[in-house]
C-alpha cells in the first residue's frame, strides 16, 4: 500500500484566487505588496445591479440591492375566535392577498346579537398569505426586508452578473490573516506598537485610534481588546491571541471556526496563531509601510467546507513586478516558510531538503519530512503537513 | 433481524460483467477534503486490497467538480500500478476490465461539501420527530435541527431557525394514521411559511419526504407541491406502538441521489460513472458495521472518528443505529470536543504537566491549521486526550439515539412510548461483543495498542470484547462495495482492513488500589497455562497473536462482574491480535485519582505496563 499526496488541478478558472469565495485549502497565506484584486459581490437572491462595467465606486458605494420576503407569523384565528378551522372563512374580514396594517382586524366575530364579539388584530404591518381551513392559521407576512451589498473595495466594476452581484477590481496589497472574528470595516492603518515583538497593552490604545486599522506585534491582552473596542478601533491585526482572553472577551468559546458574524466592537485578526506569537516581519514590514492608507478589513474565517480566511486589503497605485504564484509552484529548496506545529511552532526558514523516504517523528508517526534551514542557521526536519508556504 | 444489505439498494443496478468474472474493482471515497481511491483486485481466486490513491476533493471553487478530484486520486493508482484506469477522453473509467485496462466494478461514497444535511419535523418531541431523526440519521445525513411541536420554540423562533438552516432536505413526520391531523398541518404550514431555502442555490426545488398521518396526504399535497419536490411514504408510526422508519429511509436515500447528488458540482458525471447510485459516506461505513456485525454474529459498537464528525454505530441485536455527532471531530472540529467536554475532562488523560492554556492554544491552533500531524509525542498525547473525550460524547450522543428498537416493524406496548428517556438506551457494554474504529487518528496511530487504549478508556467495555480497527480507511469503499457483491466485499474486509488488536477483559466494579480485582487463567494455543492475578488499578497486556484463540477463565473478586453477576465465575474464548489481550482492573467506573500527582503517577503506570508509547520519551515528559 502506497500513498501520496497530489497537488490540487490547475484551474483554467484561476482568477479568483482573492475573490473572498471559499476554496480548496492552501497550505500558506499570501502576504502581496502589489496586487490586483477582484472581489464577487453577490447578492444572496436575485435582484437588482446599480452599476454598470466600468463605473467607478467608493468601498461604501451600493453596487446591487434586493429584497427578501419579510418575516411570517402565524396567526391561530380560529381558536381565538372559538370556531372550526373549517368554518373560519365565514369571520375573516381579510383575504389572501390584502394588505394589513398592524391591530388592524382580520376577523370578526360576533355572536348573541352583538353581546359577545371577538376581534383578530394583524399582529404586524404585511400581507395576508394563507388561509388554512384545515389549522384555522392565518400567515401574515411581514414586509419584504430590503438587502444592499456595498463595494466593500474601492475601485472599478468589471464584470456584472446580471441580477446577481458585480465584480470589483482593484490594484492593491493582500494579507490573510489565519483566524479572525468580525465583518468586514475600513479605517486608516495605525501601528499602536514599535516592532513584530511587542505585545499590545491597553495603554498603546488611545482615543486617536477611533476608526482606525491597529497594527500591533505578539500579542493582544484582554484589557487591550476591551480598550480597543472602547475607543471604537475599527480593527485590530496582531500576531496572536491567548484562547482564554479571546473567550472572556467575546463572551463565547470558540467551537469550529466559522466567524465573521460577531460583534465584539472591532474585528480581529490573528497573523499567526493562538498563543503569544510574533507577527511575521514580512506582514509587519509590509503594514507598517502602509501606516495612513485606507485598509479594507474582513474576520471571516471558515476552514470547514472551503476554506475562507481573513483578511487585509490596502488599495494603492504603487506598481511592483509581481512575481509568480509561490503556491502553485509547490515547495523546492529556497522556499520561504513557516512552521505551524510544536516543536518548531512559529520558526521561519527556507526549505532545505525534500527528501522522499518517510521517516520517524518523535511520536514514532512515519510521515514525510522537509528539513529546513531556520534563520540562526540550524536544520529542522519536520513533517511536509507541518509548514506553510510564506509568500514574499 | 439483521437489516441486510438490499435494504439500502435502490434498484438493482445493471452491472458490466457477471460478479463472479470480475477481477478489479475500484472504490473511491470524496470526503470534504480528500478523495480517497481504493483499488481491490482478485488475485488466486481471492479478493484483496492493492493500492491506494489520494487526491484533493475538488468540490469547492476554482475547481467546481468532483471528478477531477476522482481522477487525480484514479491516476495515482494507476501510475502506483501500471494498470490503465481512466478513459482517454476524460468521460470516466474504462469499464469493464478487457484483460489489459479497466475496472470491473467502480463505486464511490461521498461527504463532500459537508455531506447530507437534513432538517427534521414531527410532532411530537419524542415520539414522531424522533422516529424521524432515527431514519434520517439512519439514511446517513447529518440533522441540523429536530423541530416538534412541543419543542418549546415559539413558532417565530422556530421560522427563525428553519430560514437560517439551509438544509438540503427536509423530512416532515407526525401523527398516526386515521388520526386527527390538524397539528401536523400546523407544523408543515410552519414550514412553508419559513419559506426555507436549499445549501445547493436558487434553482434547487427543496425535497420535502412526507413520512405522517395519511389521512392528510391531499392536504400536504397542496400545500407542498408547488414550491418543493415532495415525496410522500408511508407513515413513520402508523400507530402508537409502530415504528417504520424504512420507506423514509429509502425516500431520503433516493432523493440524496436525485436532487442533493444532481446539484453538487460534477456530480452529474460522477453518477453517470458509477456502476451503482453514490452513497453518503457514513452509510457506507455503516454497511460494513453491519458486515462485522452480520459475519461474527455478534453485538457490535463501531465508529468513525473524523476531522469534522463523530459517527458512532451500533448494531444490537440484529438493531442497527448509526449517530452523528457533526461538531465532535479531530481536526474542523477539535475545539468544539474542548467546548463540549471542558478543559478538565481533556487534561485528566495527560499524564505530565501542562498548562490548560498551553492545551486550549494546540488545539485552537489545530483547529485553525487542521492538516497539520503531531510531531512531538506531547503533542500526540494531546491529541489521544482529546479523542477520548470525542468519542465518550459520541457514544453519550449515540445512547439518545439508540434507545429503540428501530427499522423493520417493530412491536412496542404504550407503557414503552413515555419511557424514552436518555437511561432508556439499550447501549450497554456488557453486552458489546465488538468494538471496531475508524477514522484518522484511529487508523493512523504509530502503535496499534494505542487505539485500543484509547478505546477503553472512552468507552469502559465490560466483560470480554474484541477489539477491531480499519488498517487503512477503506470501510466505507467495502460498505458501498457489499451492496452489490458481499463477498469480495467481506474477502477484503477480513483479510486486509479489518486488524484484529485483541481482546480486552474488563471487570466491572470498584475497589481500594491494590486489592483483588479479578484471576485470570488462561489456556494458550500450545497448551500452556497462564494464571493472572489482576489487583485493582492495575492494567496488563498478555501477548497472543492474530487469529490465535486461548481459553479463558476469569474469576471476579466479590464486588466485581464481568458479566454472570457479582463474583460470578465466566469462561470464554478470547482472540489475540496486534495487541493481544487486555487485563483491565481500572474499575467501571474508570478509577482516575482527584489528586493531580496520584492521576499522574497512575496514567505513567497504565502507559508503561501497554508500552503505549515509547519509553524515553515519555519519561521524559513525566520527570
């Protein structure tokens, strides 16, 4: 019995590599000083696209909208009026199809020339949309409840699908984070610490950072996040974060990494991993040069079913030759990487070796290994599941 | 009775060559991440594994179609093998077999895209809708949410959680026949109302089974038939003291295939290769739960211990009972098992120190890098703490589940119908002949010991159980397979995936540390004898190889049973394997010390009498 890992397909369909759409897991996360982004904004049901290609939009601009049917509630008419389900059409003063008004009466009884008289107010402002003779339930929906997408990225339409969303293209750097929480924001970059090192305190937070993307270091304390969140920091990307202050802060443990609907004041993003971590320098160096601009933030993460991860966009016009896709080329020697499980946890080298014989791990597992050549020169052989591929 | 096999059939399909002709069969698994290949060939007249292919499942975008995923794990096996597979022209498999390329038979299983997720409804708690959990999760889906009438939501809250589900099916149950059937059109005008949406996109018409009251059949019709693809089966409970949970079984398998399969990308293809319907992951490796269980002719606890998933299955008595516990996992999942079990529970099986945020932060990083392996053995003992715990709250779900008697018709009397209670499970271990794991961590463990192990301690077995493991995940490619040609099928099973670990002799009972748990004599195959005297607290392998049988003789002390009551001598003949036979006076309940050092200083003790792992290291950490 044999077995090996392929590499995924390469996909004629590659072009929405940043797209923000869910795909098959990457063993690495790109960190792009220059890049041009696309990004599907799709709507969750057909309806209308406000733009046309080619139009310019801010990332607040509204780019398509629609509506989805308002909220139900099931009125039990008939057992209010104490009559048969079957006999109920005789009272209602309402069809399918009417509107309503909220208190407004859908049915009416009135028994004993007058003298006992029961009313059904519409508990809410709709329509009416069924009449059971069976349950002598009326539905009263709700209104339709309207739903916007925003650019999220400022830049140029280039694609519209029609009744379903636009495509956004804009020209900037790219940084994914590994775990985040919280939608998506914008604000000004702001690094609240001095290197990748330094731990993020409450006293690094001040009122100036309200609204703005905080670069911090190794770590983010409990009372930092409770600071951050109390100045109105639009976001905070650091290196790492202690599990039980992410769940005494988000009053909630984490159970399987789906995010991105929670509202704890700020979104979030770890770089690195849990625990006190150091931001990779390449991400630092690369945020720090962009101190000022205007980031585009989403703590989405999903690693099941597709994997989603977070993210940085800092929309720019400087040009850099980019250069090829370090993930489709696979590891070879000289590939910059990061190793993400102990004993190594966190270490940055290149890969030294590939070599194709399986080999023992401490935990006697017979896997295969890389070794590589870590920054004081020293050689670590670990399994090839181990690493990520660091794009620079 | 023991469901057999053609209950999961739909339609006997039409096969290439006659059974007994064939000499390759290809099986492949898509999973959520990886599509497994498994290529089966008869060699001197005997079925047998021959090699194994993996590939990323290709589900998701850019790729957006399962094939190409089958056919990179497909090309693997070819270039391991030499032996041509794929057409040329990229339209499948070349079938059947021509005497120098092909296959004779090709069949797959599939979770991918987080496999069947159903919403179930009936009306009353615990009774209907749990009738119509038990065929749904029987059928191999995953059930979001059970919703009743007297679940305690109020409607709007339940509309709520019907619109935010997005299931791919729905199954809707409730009231008997001939009975009043005003509260189950409650329920379904609910659904309508919440206008649920299907996983699979707009144009995806969300199959509805209709498992109730047939006197209101034309009512649902109307109700129903416009917006969704219903499909209506005879009643779940007829009467009070009936459940039938076959024809919905059969509906919501059949509807996997025509609505759920059709709509996931590339699936189109991948039915038109297949020589017979695609089947949920969890269903095939249930099948081959029911081949140990039908083969042996014994009571069998199996499970599959997965990145996302916990399935725990059982079959007692001729009753099969498959439960899935969609958040308890290895990987996806890990910090969910934390969630649920809490920190204490994980790090009473570490026997060194570690810090609990130390252990929460590994298992937050696992989770967020799920493909990663552990190294260290700290690390590996990390993670077997934590499986443990998934499978306890697997088997603690399982037991919810299992707690009637459920498939074919079965009688129940009234005073049975408001007894289902969680005590009410009929899972017990003294009468568990088998306990059989798959999955990842299980199958992958650097020693063979350490799944039965970690088996025990999850699950406590009482008396005298075999242990089994799948060598190298193929039991739900041999599940799919049986359905259409057992024996090879169980060829296979037996001879290359199936390892027998050993046997384990568990008392059941407490006492002092130290004190006279149980005497053990054994007679070896050669004819020597063996006489162990096992003290409270205390845990010993005896060596005996696969296949090899001993007579065993054990005498409980007083206060202990392993299973003819209290003290009660038992004779039985017990089965070697990888590990051989298991002595287990830990008590039932597991003894764990309160005290931190003692818990420790016992756990080194059990981990080096199994020498579960290897000895420096371990002292080492233990220092």
């Amino acid at each position: 019995m044999t077995t090996k890992k392929h590499e995924a397909p390469k996909s004629e369909k590659n072009d929405d590599k940043e797209s923000g759409e869910a795909h098959a897991y990457t063993p690495g996360l790109k960190v792009k000083r220059a890049l041009t982004i696309e990004k599907l904004r799709r709507l969750p049901i057909p309806g209308e696209v406000l733009h046309k290609v080619g139009e310019k939009v801010n990332y607040d601009t509204k780019v398509a909208r629609t509506e989805i049917s308002g909220e139900p509630e099931i009125v039990k008419v008939a057992m209010v009026l104490g009559v048969e389900a079957e006999d109920m059409m005789r009272f209602m003063l309402k069809k399918v199809g009417d509107k309503v008004k909220m208190g407004e009466n859908i049915a009416f009884y009135s028994a004993l020339w007058g003298l006992i008289k029961k009313n059904v107010p519409s508990p809410k402002d709709g329509v009416i949309e069924s009449i059971s003779e069976v349950t002598g339930q009326v539905i009263v929906r709700g209104q339709p409840i309207p739903i916007e997408v925003e650019a999220y990225l400022p830049g140029t339409i280039v694609n519209v699908i029609p009744r379903g969303g636009a495509v956004i293209q804009t020209h900037g750097a790219f940084i994914q984070g590994i775990f985040g929480i919280g939608g998506e924001v914008h604000g000004e970059i702001k690094v609240v610490v001095s290197g990748n090192d330094e731990v993020v305190s409450p006293e690094k937070i001040g009122p100036d950072c309200k609204g703005k993307v905080l670069i911090g270091g190794s770590l983010v304390t409990l009372d930092a996040m409770k600071k951050a969140a109390e100045v109105g920091a639009s976001a905070l990307v650091v290196g790492g974060v202690r599990h039980q202050d992410l769940t005494t802060f988000t009053g909630q443990e984490i159970g399987v990494a789906i995010t991105g609907q929670e509202e704890v004041g700020f979104t979030l993003i770890i770089t690195e991993g849990f625990g006190k971590m150091n931001m990779s320098a390449t991400t630092f160096k690369l945020l720090k040069s962009f101190e000022g601009y205007l980031a585009c933030v989403n703590g989405a993460t999903q690693i099941r079913a597709g994997v989603l991860r977070p993210e940085i966009i800092i929309p720019h016009e400087e040009k850099v030759e980019e250069k090829g896709d370090t993930f489709a080329m696979g590891m070879v020697p000289g590939t910059p990487v990061r190793i993400i499980r102990q004993p190594y946890f966190g270490a940055i080298g290149v890969v030294d070796s590939l070599p194709v014989e399986l080999q023992a791990m401490e935990s006697e597992s017979m896997v295969r290994v890389l070794t590589v050549k870590l920054h004081d020169g020293s050689i670590a052989t670990v399994p090839r599941a181990n690493v990520e591929i660091i794009e620079e | 009775m023991l469901m057999s096999s053609s209950h999961f059939r739909i339609a006997m399909p039409t096969l290439k060559k006659p059974i007994e002709d064939m000499q390759y069969i290809l099986a492949t698994d898509v999973g959520s991440t990886t599509t497994k290949a498994r290529f089966f060939q008869k060699k001197d007249g005997m079925w047998r594994f021959y090699v194994a292919g993996e590939a990323p499942t290709t589900v998701e975008a850019p790729y957006e179609d399962v094939t190409l995923g089958v056919q990179n794990a497909v090309r693997e096996v070819e270039e391991l093998t030499g032996h041509k597979l794929l057409s040329p022209d990229g339209s499948g498999l070349i079938i059947p077999y021509d005497g120098k390329q092909g296959v004779d038979l090709y069949c797959t299983t599939s979770s991918a895209g987080g496999g069947l997720q159903m919403m179930v409804a009936g009306l009353i708690k615990n009774m209907t809708a749990e009738s119509a959990n038990r065929a749904a999760l029987g059928a191999g889906a995953i059930v979001m949410d059970v919703i009743a009438r007297d679940d305690g939501r109020q409607p709007y809250v339940k509309i709520q959680r019907i619109r935010n589900l997005r299931p791919d099916m729905i199954l809707l149950a409730g009231g008997t026949d001939g009975g009043a059937g005003q509260h189950v059109m409650e329920i379904a005008e609910l659904i309508k109302a919440a206008e649920p949406k299907a996983r699979l996109g707009a144009s995806y018409k969300l199959p509805i089974v209709y498992a109730g009251n047939k006197t209101i059949r034309k009512d649902i019709e109307g109700l129903f038939k416009d917006e969704f693809a219903l499909d209506i089966v005879d009643n779940i409970r007829p009467t009070l003291e009936v459940e039938n949970t076959e024809p919905a079984r059969r509906a919501v398998h059949e509807l996997f295939m025509e609505h759920v399969m059709s709509h996931a990308p590339g699936y189109n293809n991948l039915m038109k290769w297949t020589d017979i319907p695609i089947m949920p992951t969890p269903a095939g490796e249930g099948m081959a739960m029911q081949l140990i269980a039908d083969t042996f002719k014994m009571n069998v606890l199996g499970v599959g211990l997965g990145g996302a998933t916990t399935n725990v299955y059982s079959v007692i008595e001729g009753r099969f009972v498959r439960s899935v516990s969609a958040n308890l996992g290895m990987s996806y999942s890990v910090t969910n098992v934390m969630k649920e079990a809490g920190i204490p529970n994980i790090m009473r099986w570490i026997p060194f120190k570690i810090d609990e945020e130390d252990v929460a932060s590994r298992l937050m990083n696992k989770m967020i890098r799920p493909t990663t392996i552990p190294q260290t053995l700290e690390d590996l003992i990390v993670e077997h703490a934590v499986a443990r715990e998934a499978l306890r709250l697997g088997l603690q779900h399982h037991r919810t589940i299992a707690t009637r008697l459920k498939g074919v018709q079965t009688q129940r009397t009234i005073s049975d119908m408001f007894e289902q209670a969680i005590e009410d499970s009929y899972v017990k271990m003294m009468t568990i002949d088998v306990i059989a794991g798959t999955g990842g961590l299980l199958s992958h463990a650097p020693r063979r010991v350490q799944p039965m192990f970690i088996l025990s301690d999850a699950w406590l077995p009482e008396g005298v159980t075999r242990m089994f493991q799948d060598s190298v995940f193929m039991m739900p490619h041999l599940g799919v397979t049986s359905t259409v040609y057992r024996d090879a099928a169980w060829s296979i099973f037996d001879k290359d995936c199936l390892l027998r670990i050993g046997t384990s002799i568990a008392a059941v009972g407490t006492a002092k540390l130290g004190d006279p748990c149980m005497t053990v004599e054994l007679t070896m195959p050669d004819g020597t004898s063996q006489k162990e005297e096992i003290k409270f607290g205390d845990i010993k392998l005896i060596p005996l190889g696969e296949s090899k049988e001993a007579k065993a003789v054990i005498h409980p002390a007083k206060a202990f049973d392993v299973g003819e009551g209290p003290g009660k001598q038992k004779e039985a003949t017990v089965i070697g394997g990888i590990a051989g036979i298991l002595l287990d006076a830990r008590g039932r309940p597991l003894y764990i010390p309160t005290d931190d050092a003692q818990r420790r200083d016992l756990l080194y003790k059990w981990l080096s009498a199994l020498k579960l792992y290897p000895e420096d290291p371990l002292k080492e950490l233990v220092k």
